[in-house]
C-alpha cells in the first residue's frame, strides 16, 4: 500500500479535496479522502507529493505518434498541400524505426505532460509498439486506405492480418483497434467492409469525420479539390450523403460505436445522429484551429449527451501534446463560439481531458477519476510552477493557469513512470534520433520531389 498526499487531490467524479490523500494498492485506488481521515500506513510508504495537484492520468482522446518528427514540418500549408507532403514525405523519408522512434518520444512528451492513456492512431503500427515498451496505458488504432472501391477486398485483407497480429500482443494496459482513415481517403465499400470487420472481431474503431470543408464538399456534392484529385485516379466520384456523418449512418459505421474524430463540419441534425447511436468523440480544439478547419460546437454536443473527450491530434498539426493546455483552448473557443460565460466551466473542460476522455474511449471503468477500484493512473502537477500566490479553485487553476506545466509525479497502474519532474527509464539518445528524421524530411522537402509532392500529386493515405 503506498500513500499519495497532496495539496489538492482532484478525484474529478467528486468536489476537490484539500490536502488529500489517494491510496494505491496493487494498481488499484484503494481509499480517496482527506489526509486527516486516510487510512493508517501499515505496509507501505507515505509520499508526500506536495504542494500539487493530484488528479488522474490524463486521457488522450487522439493523438498521431508515429508523426512525432513532422514538428514545425508542415506550418503554414493548406489543408490538401498539408496531407500531401505529410504523405508523400512520410513514405519517401521516414522507415519504421524512425517512426517508432517518433512514437516513442511522442509518448515520453505526453508523460511529463501528465498523459497516461494515449489513443493513437496511425498506419505503421509503431504506436502499439511504443506503449507497449513504456508501460502506458493506451490504444492503437490501426489505420486503413483505399479510396477506389476495386482495393477494397486487399485493403480489409491486409488490415485484418495486422490487427489479429497486434491482439495476440495485447496486454490488460495496451489494445489494438481499427481505422477507416476519412471520407476523403476510403470508398464506402472500405468503409462497411471495416466496420464489418470490426464487429466481428470485437474491435474497438475510430475514424477522422466531418473535419474540414473539403470534407463535406466532397460528400456532399461530390466537388472540390479532393473530388478532383480522386477523379485525376480514374476513381469515380458522386455525391454520397448529406453530411460526412449521414454517410457513416447510412453505410452501418454508426452502429459499432466508433470514436468520432474532430466532429467540426456538424450541423443540429448531426449531433442528433451522434447522440442516437451513442457515439464517442475526439474533440481537438488547437488542431482544428490551426488548420484553419473552425471550432466544432462543443456546447451543443455535450449538451445531447455525447461523450466527448480531449485529444492533440499530432504534433504535425497542433506542435504539442499537452492536454491541460488543450482543456484551455477548448474552453476559450467553446465561451468565444457560444458568446456566453457558462459555455464550457473549467470544472467540465478538465472532465474532457479525464473521465470524459475516457468514456469517449469506453474505458471510464478503468481510468478517468480517482475513484476505489479503479486503476492508480495518477497525475501531480506543481501550484508553484504557474500558479503562484493564492489557489481560489484548483479546478480552474489546472484548466486556465498550469498549462505548459511539467508533471511532478505520473503513475500508471500504480507503477511510477515520472518522479520528481523527471521521466524514468528515458532513453537519452532518443530526441537526437528523432531530431535526425526531421532534418531529413526537412532537407527531402526542399528537393525537386519534395516540391512536386506538395503542389501537383493527388491526395493518397493519409493522416
């Protein structure tokens, strides 16, 4: 039995508790009270941790690991010019070691910024690999392609290999799921083929959706650049429902709970349609705006009653993974969007970033809450580092003040990842690796290849 003592304990499923106490016992929450009340140390250590906020491990709703080295790489492009130097720059530049070098400095980023649970998705699988490694909790999405219907019984071929390969390395931390990247990427043959796959083998499933205006015009009328770049295939290209998210209702997806990513091009009837099939979302505020994509309306889905929870996309969009300072922005934009001051409380956006990420993942049994029984996920982050002077409400000081903040202290099933700010087991030659890749990418993009990828080939996987 080991007991954690802090300033602030934020159970998040209950009010804040000063100066209180959690106690783990074999990877689980035993007792969450004050320290006056806690039970006596009988058997184990006391660590007081301080003048922190103890809260649970934060849930990534959405991440891309493997893209760790495209930092900085892809500023300042439109969207369509963006997924295409992501694209072909990945496949001419990066091997899988490099990309499972950027999935691993991709998750020693979110540690020390308090995440332990991290919902990847990506082509290669190198996330799955990297989580394993490091003892977080988390799952892989794995990725699947193929715009033009003929590809559809290759591509659900190859993606079922991949994925039972990964399941038999499944631990009780670490799942593998699946990915129909987006509208734009996969047919709807693809897209039931997936979902199918998905209910047989009791996979979990995520998918990009209603992200960006090419998107929906797309969909929608079957027009625009990524109808153009589909069509300059020899793939044809119609108008295929009222929305990105009507297509996934018509074509079955929306029935096998699938996490819903991005969800900004929605309108009302949408978030009905989301609501009545009880669907997960990954809302990425900094991504979404970066990209020049909008701001999703967050109010009115929590207001429906969907589960949503917080994700940083990829360092390719967002430049960083740090879920309070995305709980933050989410906030900010959600008050700025509805023009009203009870928009989104603190108290909800930190929800976001913990138990609502975490049922958007349908793992709220587990993880998002310091709450008995469940795992010891756990997160401390110091009052002094940004908050200096007096702390009114430590829901809204870890919301509005201590983005940027390094965590003090990260446990995931009791196992101490972070101490004393400074991440455990780091690999000390990792970020010069990693940093190495960059420059490569880098250097490609300024090569006649590079050049032509961006502005004259068509859109390909993916994201």
């Amino acid at each position: 039995m080991t007991r954690y003592h802090a300033r602030w304990v934020l159970p998040i499923a209950t009010a804040p508790i000063a100066n209180g106490t959690v106690v783990e016992r074999e990877g689980r929450i035993a007792w969450v009270g004050p320290r006056a009340e806690a039970p006596p140390a009988t058997d184990g250590p006391d660590v007081d941790l301080g003048d922190v906020l103890l809260m649970p491990g934060l849930v990534n709703a959405h991440c891309h690991l493997e893209l760790t080295a495209m930092r900085g790489f892809l500023d300042g492009l439109a969207f369509r010019e963006w997924i295409l130097r992501l694209t072909h720059a990945r496949r001419a530049v990066l091997s899988y070691d490099d990309l499972l070098d950027a999935a691993r400095l991709g998750i020693e980023e979110g540690l020390r910024a308090g995440i332990t649970t991290f919902a990847d998705t990506g082509d290669s699988g190198s996330g799955f690999e990297a989580m394993l490694e490091r003892g977080v909790r988390g799952i892989c999405y794995r990725e699947t392609f193929g715009p033009d219907p003929a590809q559809c019984d290759h591509s659900i071929a190859e993606l079922r290999e991949k994925v039972l390969a990964m399941r038999a390395r499944e631990t009780p931390l670490v799942r593998a799921g699946v990915s129909p990247h987006a509208p734009y990427t996969v047919s709807d043959a693809l897209f039931r083929a997936t979902a199918a796959l998905a209910r047989e083998l009791r996979f979990p499933i995520a998918i990009h959706i209603a992200e960006s205006a090419l998107e929906s015009e797309l969909v929608v009328h079957g027009a625009g650049v990524f109808a153009d770049g589909l069509r300059g295939r020899g793939i044809a290209v119609a108008p295929r429902a009222a929305s990105p998210v009507a297509l996934l209702e018509t074509l079955g997806v929306l029935d096998v709970d699938p996490l819903l990513i991005h969800c900004v091009r929605v309108d009302d009837a949408d978030v009905r349609r989301i609501a009545e099939h009880r669907c997960g979302v990954a809302h990425c505020p900094a991504s979404n705006a970066r990209l020049g994509h909008g701001i999703a309306p967050l109010a009115a889905m929590l207001d429906a009653g969907i589960d949503v929870g917080l994700g940083s996309d990829s360092v390719a969009s967002n430049d960083r993974m740090d879920l309070l300072d995305e709980a933050r922005v989410a906030l900010l934009l959600a008050l700025a969007r509805e023009g009203r001051i009870d928009a989104l409380p603190a108290a909800r956006a930190i929800d976001l970033a913990t138990r609502g990420a975490a049922r958007a993942l349908r793992l709220e049994r587990e993880v998002g809450s310091l709450e008995v029984g469940k795992s010891a996920d756990l997160a401390a982050f110091a009052l002094g580092a940004r908050a200096r002077g007096p702390t009114q409400d430590p829901v809204a000081a870890a919301v509005l003040a201590l983005a940027g903040t390094p965590a003090t202290f990260v446990a995931v099933a009791g196992r101490t990842l972070v101490r004393d700010a400074v991440l455990l087991d780091a690999d000390p030659s990792l970020a010069g690796r990693v940093q190495r890749a960059a420059n490569r990418l880098r250097d490609w993009a300024a090569t006649p290849e590079g050049v032509r990828a961006t502005v004259v080939a068509t859109p390909t996987p993916g994201r």
